[in-house]
C-alpha cells in the first residue's frame, strides 16, 4: 500500500502549480496554490472535495464514494486497493486540479478541452467543469464603473 501512496504523492506533486505538504491523520495533502486539492493518509484512502454538484456525478457514474465523516458535503472518499485503484485516483486528482488551473490558466477553455478529452470526462462533468471557465470569462468582461474599480456595484449604463 505505501508504495501506491508514494506513487500518487511522486505524480500529483508533478504537476505545475502543486505543493504537497503534511496533512492531519496520517495524510499528505495536496495543494493547487493555497487551496486543497485533496490528500490521501497512508493507509491508501484518498479524499478530495468538490463543489456538490461534481460530487453527485462522481458517485453516480461509481468513480467515488461518500466520504465517510462528512457525507452530506462535496468529499469524496476513493481507496487505493490495487494498481488501477492508483489511477483512478490520479484521474480523481487531475479533476480537482483542474477546476483551480481554469480560474488562472491563460486560455481557460483550451485548457478545459485538451483536459476533458484526456480524462475523458462525461458529458456532464465537463459541462460542470466548464462553469468554472465561464466564471473567470464573466468577471473578467463585466463593466466597472470609474467609482466601483473592484465591480462591486452595478455598472454605469
């Protein structure tokens, strides 16, 4: 079991942007800048948050399970058992880290296609993974007035 840990820890830590840093029971976690990506404790149980509505796509299509402490949230629980366990995981963490690289990647959407056919993700999956590309598009085409620079009131006509 360890080695399969050591092997997800050695691949997420790969990946540009990706920190991997001491987590509580037992865990390594994983962080895209300062958010969490997830973590997985020694014992090969990986989990990961992700927005509720991700959450009930990835039980459904049986690619995750409830997390056991918290499972009215977005955690998702995946155990490690065996080698293609480890990239189910992979794939698992690929997903959580790509709806953070969308929010800063130059081209968002080029990012969000080239991923969603190498994961080879639902359609569903991907049209909720797209939002995350839309939100960064919108902010950044919604008019700010000279008195509102930050765009919290509404834009002048």
């Amino acid at each position: 079991m360890a080695s399969r840990v050591k092997r997800l820890e050695a691949e997420v830590a790969s990946w540009p942007e990706v920190l991997v840093v001491p987590h509580q029971f037992a865990a390594r976690e994983f962080r895209f800048h300062k958010a969490e990506i997830g973590h997985v404790h020694l014992w090969g149980d990986v989990d990961i948050p992700f927005p509720r509505a991700v959450h009930d796509v990835l039980l459904a299509e049986g690619r995750a399970q409830r997390h056991r402490w918290l499972p009215d949230s977005g955690w998702i629980t995946y155990h490690i058992n065996n080698d293609a366990d480890l990239e189910g995981a992979v794939w698992l963490m690929r997903l959580s880290r790509l709806r953070y690289a969308l929010k800063t990647a130059a081209d968002a959407e080029r990012l969000l296609e080239e991923e969603a056919a190498r994961l080879k993700l639902s359609p569903e999956l991907t049209a909720l993974v797209a939002q995350f590309v839309r939100r960064k598009r919108d902010a950044m085409e919604k008019p700010r007035s000279f008195c509102d620079p930050c765009g919290t009131a509404e834009a002048m006509p």
